[in-house]
C-alpha cells in the first residue's frame, strides 16, 4: 500500500512534465502550418522566428530554473509543482487568444518558465518516496515528459489547431488542481523545523501511522543527513562541514563547496552527464520529429513517424525505470551510450551514403531513441536528485539544470543552419562521438549510487 501511495502521487507530481513535453512537442506539429500560407497567425514566420519557436522555451527555462531553485527553499516543493501548473495555463491561455507571433513567441517563452519542473520534480520525488523505488520512480518524470510529446504529436496530427490548445489548456489545468492534493516533502520540512509537519508526510506517504517506528526510522534518517555533528562517527569530510565550535553560524554556500571535495565531485560529474544528455541529440529528434522525418524518409508519413518515435519512447521509459534499479545507475549509462553511438554512425551512414534500404532509416531512428530513453535519457536526472546533500541540493541542482537548458537552447538553434550546412548524416556522427566520449568518462568516473543514502553516496564520491 505505501509503494502505491508513492506510485499516485509520482503521477500527480509528473503531470507537470507531461505539460512540459507537449509544449516543447508542439512546434513539431506546426511549424510548417505557422510558415505558410495557411497559419492562424496573422503572418507566417520567417526562418529566424521558426527556429526560435522550436528553442524559445529554453530560453525561458534558463530564467525559470534557477528562480524555482530558489523558490524550492522559501515555497517548498509543492507550491513549485502548483506555480509551474498555473504558469502553463498562462502560456497556453495567451496561445488561445492571440495570433500574433510576436506574442505567441513570448508565450512560448514563459511555457519555458516551466522548465524547472525538471529540477524541482525529481528532486520532490527522491524526497518522498523509499530508497528501494527511488529510482524508478524518479524515472517517471522522463516516461511523463515522452507522453506529453506523444499526446501532442497525436494531437497536432489529427486535431484542428485550436482544438488542440484548448486540450491542451484543459490538461494544464486539471494538472495544476491534482497538485493540491500531494503532501509537502518531508525533507523540506525538517529543514524549516517542522517535525511533527514531516512526521504527517512521512506517514501520508508510507500510508502509515505518524506515530510508527517506520516514520520514526525515516525522521532519524532525514536528521542524521541534515544535521551531520549528531553522528559520533564523521567522515574527514564531515568534521570539515562543521562550523567552528565557537561559532552558531551555518557555513555559506561558498564555504560549503570549497570545504566538500564530494559535492565538487558531484557537482563537475552532474554538469558532464547533463551535457552528454543533451548532446546524445535525441532531443533534435524530438523536438523537431516531422520535418525530420520528412527529410529522412520521404516516403512515409512524417505524423505517424513522429506518433511512433514517441511510443517507443515511452515504452522504453517504462523498461528504464525497472532496470535503474535493476541493472544500476553507471552501467545503464555505459551501455545506453555506447549503443547510441553505434545508432547514430549506422544512422548517419545510411542517410548520407544510403547504403541499404529504405526501412533502414527509420529502424534505426526507433532503435535510437529506445536505446538512449533506457539510459541516457533518466541516468543523469537520477543521478542528479541523489548526489546532493540537502544544505547544497537546489544550488547544486538548479546549476545543472540551468547549464542542461543552455545547451538545449544551444543544440535546438544551431540544428536548423547546421543541417543546411553539413546535412543530416554527419549531424549524426558528431552526436555519435558524444555518446562514445561518454561511455570512456562514465567507465572512468560514475559512482554507482543505486539504493545508497545521501551521507554514504558522499563517501563514496570522494573515494
């Protein structure tokens, strides 16, 4: 019963990623619309305007994350989770009532707002749920973000324009109200002083009595973690995070890092691994699927191409969050690299030299995206809600997630003039590359963290 709880209020909290797939999606589905003749813009969109369409939410992400990193410690995680719903209602609502591109770019940019759900929900999640689910759950937030892309390729395909915003402004909502009902985390209300408040969300959570010896184990946990001098046995690292003895103080965030060689360790890892995400360059693939596709294979239905590479997506999602647990965070993310990069260079080939048969294209598109949501995709966002020691976990988290946004902007405006430039095939072997200088840095670097607490995953860091 308690793991179910979990499951609910991993899916309430998730749904906020949905809305964020669908609206990174969407300029999949309407690009070509908004550049013809035919938009319900008032004027089609010349090439500088399309391709800051495609990228206009990163650009808003990078403003949104690190002030959501901030609000995650003065609002508390679920408000984040309630001012990110009501902040795609807006951009949503001023899609459905202007045509003007001008403003219809600037809603695109404050959906981007919304792009510290990335940071905020994993980091809810880790905080809620069992060390022994945590990382599958936390691989909800990837399954729900594909399932906003596979909704709005669905969407954009067979609906009307817009019908499909006001779908969309409908989920948006819903989303936002569900978000009332989830409970602070526990963590986060320990921090603040809160204890009894943390008991009721422990047990909330376990389904359990507040009172139990489990609440009671999970409190002394969350405890031990925050306040280190509790534990006779300190690590070297430890005894350094201590403030002087003579002194009340907590120690600035600068003190902090230049005091902990493990957060600095996590820190650069986390940065590596979010870049390599990136860079991987499935999110091309996604955010632009149609034209795309039609470039790639002609001769099939760039709508359908598009519905498929999100199915797979979130079929595989759903295998991830069985073998993070399963198989572990380090070797996931080897072995998803490496069969990216095999993709990408067959990929590559066969569209610059074509080689083989049509089929082949999208075969390997497909086998692509399955192998990379299996490890690449979740690996670095698990990684990332794990590693960090509360005192340190927004600052740290909000870092990578603002440096994961920039290159997204970076990757998604430079795609179009660079496949005019070079075309598609060698795209390809320069992602291929990546996802090979990944495999040697995550051999040669990654910790496994796989069902460790916090205060052990830090030892292990500085090893």
């Amino acid at each position: 019963m308690a793991t179910y709880m979990q499951v609910i209020c991993t899916v309430i909290t998730c749904w906020q990623c949905l809305i964020m797939g669908m609206i990174t999606a969407w300029p999949s589905s309407t690009l070509r619309l908004f550049e013809s003749s035919k938009t319900p813009l008032q004027r089609a969109m010349s090439e500088t305007e399309l391709a800051l369409f495609g990228s206009m939410p990163s650009v808003g992400a990078l403003l949104g994350t690190p002030l959501l990193g901030a609000l995650m410690d003065t609002l508390g995680r679920r408000y984040c989770c309630i001012l990110i719903g009501l902040t795609a209602v807006i951009s949503w609502s001023v899609i459905a009532v202007s045509n003007s591109v001008e403003i219809v770019l600037t809603a695109m940019f404050i959906a981007g707002l919304c792009g510290g759900v990335f940071l905020v929900v994993p980091i809810y999640i880790c905080e809620f749920s069992q060390e022994n689910v945590r990382g599958a759950l936390t691989t909800g937030m990837t399954i729900f973000n594909t399932l906003g892309m596979l909704i709005s390729y669905v969407l954009g395909g067979f609906l009307e324009y817009h019908t499909m915003v006001y779908v969309c402004l409908t989920m948006c909502v819903f989303g936002t109200v569900f978000c009332y009902f989830l409970k602070e985390s526990p963590v986060y209300l320990m921090v603040k002083g809160l204890e009894d408040d943390a008991a009721k969300s422990i047990a909330f959570y376990r389904s359990v009595s507040s009172t139990s010896k489990e609440v009671q184990e999970e409190l002394e946990v969350i405890r031990r973690t925050l306040f280190p001098e509790m534990d006779t046995h300190d690590s070297p690292e430890a005894e350094q995070l201590k403030p002087p003895s003579d002194s009340c103080r907590k120690l600035t965030l600068w003190e902090f890092i230049s005091r902990s060689r493990s957060t600095r360790q996590a820190i650069i890892l986390s940065l590596f691994l979010v870049t390599a995400s990136v860079f991987h360059g499935l999110v091309v693939v996604q955010v632009y699927a149609e034209p795309l596709f039609a470039e790639a294979i002609p001769h099939m239905s760039s709508t359908l191409c598009s519905i498929l590479l999100a199915v797979f997506t979130v079929l595989a999602g759903l295998v991830a969050a069985y073998l993070t647990e399963k198989a572990g965070r380090r070797l996931l993310m080897i072995l998803s690299s490496l069969l990216s990069a095999i993709c990408c260079l067959v990929l590559g080939a066969q569209i610059q030299l074509h080689w083989g048969p049509n089929w082949v294209t999208p075969v390997c598109i497909y086998l692509f995206c399955i192998v990379y949501t299996l490890g690449a995709s979740n690996v670095p966002y698990v990684f990332l809600a794990e590693v960090f020691l509360p005192e340190i976990k927004s600052f740290a988290s909000s870092l990578a997630m603002e440096w994961a946004w920039l290159c997204n902007f970076a990757i998604l405006f430079i795609f179009n003039p660079l496949l005019k430039a070079i075309g598609l095939g060698p795209i390809f072997y320069m992602f291929a590359v990546v996802c090979l200088l990944t495999v040697v840095f995550s051999w040669l670097f990654m910790p496994e963290t796989k069902g460790i607490p916090v205060d052990e995953i830090q030892v292990v860091l500085t090893k």
